[in-house]
C-alpha cells in the first residue's frame, strides 16, 4: 500500500465516521446522479427537446469521457477502498478505481448543460453536483480522494477542449462532404478499439450515434423546439423505442452472442446509437412531432 492510498484510507474512514442509514441512503441516491447510464438516458432529452447542437456535441463527450475513463482504469488497474479494507464497502463496483468515472463524467455532463439553464444556477449546478458526486463517492468507500480528483480534473480537460476548440471542429467538420466525415468517425471508431480491444460496446455507441449525426442535417434536420406537449412525446417515443429496440437486439442476437461477443456489441449498440441520432428525428419528424430545421440551431 503506498503513501496515497494509506492516506485515501485514512480520509475514507473519517468522513464514514459521519455514517448513518438516512445519510448513507442520500449518499447512493446523490451517487447516481453521476452514474453514466443515467446521464447517457438524460442526454437524449436534450438532444431531441432543447438543444439539438448542444446535445449532439453532449452524446459525443460523453461516450469519449466513459470510454476514455474505462481505458484509464484498465492502464491503471488500481484497488478501491474496500479492496484494502473491506469494512469501508458502503456500495461495490465491478471495475478498478482511477480514476472516478462519476467524478469525471458528471463533470462533464453537467458543466455541458450548465449554458442551458439560467444564471447562477447554471453555474451552482455545474459545479455543486460534480462536487457532491465525488463527495459521495468517497463515502461509500468506492473511491480514495485521489480518484475523485484524477476524474474531475480529466473531465475539465474534456470540458475546456469543447469549449475551446468545439465550435471551430464543428465548423470544420461541416466544410467536409459526407464521405470524409463518415471515414472521419470510422477511423475515430477504429482508433478506440485498437486503444481499447476490450470496450467495444461504447465504442459502437460512439460509432452509430457520430454516423448519424454525420447525416443528419440532410435526411432529419428537425427542430429541438415546440410546445411543451410535443417536447414530452418526443422523448417519450424516443427512449420508449430505444428501450424495446435494445430487447429485440437482445433477443435477436442471443444465439449468435458467443460466436464473437465484441463484435455483437459493436454492431448493437451501433444501432441503439444511430437510432438516438437519426432513426428517432426521422420519427418526430414522420409523426409531425417536430418541424424541419433547414438552418443549424
């Protein structure tokens, strides 16, 4: 055990020294707030219903940051508190520790939306939330300090780089014809499985949901904005189908799963991305739920 992590241990058992049911319960609850699933089922909502640019360049932060967060667990295999102690095990997780995928992934979702919402809350939100999720993190024993600061400090550095040099790839990347910009987000795909051989599921996910984007101001420019009634139904329907299409995929490939598992991840969740970036606009846009947008909002 080195300096850092005896140290972590330390700190760890401090602040359970404040442990209590209720208080325990309100940490696994603030705790999810930062949990990837849950801001991947969010970003949609703000892709379809508020900003469709904002949230384009959201779903693609985000699957680079859990991706990117993944990988770095694997380089660093490093043990969490309750591997050391197992009387600190206030939650489990299946990975390694460094860094913290909530730390840095909240950062990353919530410094995103901060635009969206009105000032200073945009602000507080962009900055308590990340805080608390860390917070929590520690005192369920999940992680050292360490990890929590390693994850938001590389959840800033994917937050500064989109909003430093965001809107100029963007400009850039619309100059390119379509072909370009599909080789362009293969070899981005190609790049990640070979960096990470073992995640294939969020690297089909980036896949599909960039390919879709890539076609969608030709074939579904659709209007994030409407009345209220129409934004509620356009999530409805789009997370309803995303749910129903990803059991079909579970049903349609659980016979071919063992044949070659990375490869069915890829190709599913591929699907469940395209389907979030261009299958459900085209839906909206069928069923009236939305307005074409000739001009990028």
């Amino acid at each position: 055990m080195d300096g850092i992590q005896g140290w972590g241990l330390m700190a760890v058992r401090a602040i359970q020294g404040f442990a209590s049911p209720a208080l325990t319960s309100f940490m696994v609850g603030l705790s999810y707030l930062g949990n990837f699933w849950l801001l991947i089922f969010v970003m949609p909502g703000i892709f379809w219903c508020f900003d469709r640019r904002r949230g384009a360049r959201l779903g693609i932060l985000l699957f680079i940051s859990g991706f990117v967060n993944l990988w770095l667990k694997l380089v660093f295999a490093q043990p969490r508190p309750y591997d050391l102690d197992q009387s600190l095990a206030l939650a489990r997780e299946s990975t390694f520790g460094l860094p913290s995928g909530h730390a840095q992934n909240s950062l990353v979702f919530y410094g995103s939306v901060e635009p969206l919402i009105r000032r200073p809350w945009g602000n507080l939100i962009a900055v308590a939330v990340p805080v608390l999720i860390g917070l929590s993190r520690i005192y369920l024993g999940v992680h050292f300090p360490s990890d929590v600061l390693v994850g938001w400090a590389i959840g800033l550095v994917i937050l500064l780089c989109e909003r430093l040099f965001g809107g100029w790839v963007d400009r850039l990347f619309a100059l390119l014809r379509e072909r370009l910009q599909f080789a362009l987000v293969a070899a981005a795909a190609l790049a990640m499985n070979a960096i990470d051989k073992s995640e294939t599921a969020l690297t089909g996910a980036f896949f599909g949901f960039a390919v879709g984007l890539v076609y969608l101001p030709r074939l579904a420019p659709f209007s994030a904005s409407g009345t209220t009634g129409k934004r509620a139904l356009r999530y409805l329907l789009g997370a309803g189908a995303g749910f129903g299409l990803f059991a079909l995929l579970g049903l349609a490939t659980r016979g071919i799963e063992s044949l070659s598992p990375s490869l069915v991840r890829f190709v599913s969740s591929a699907i469940l991305g395209l389907w979030l970036s261009l299958g459900a606009p085209l839906a909206f846009l069928a069923l009236g739920l939305a307005d074409r947008e000739l001009a990028e909002e």
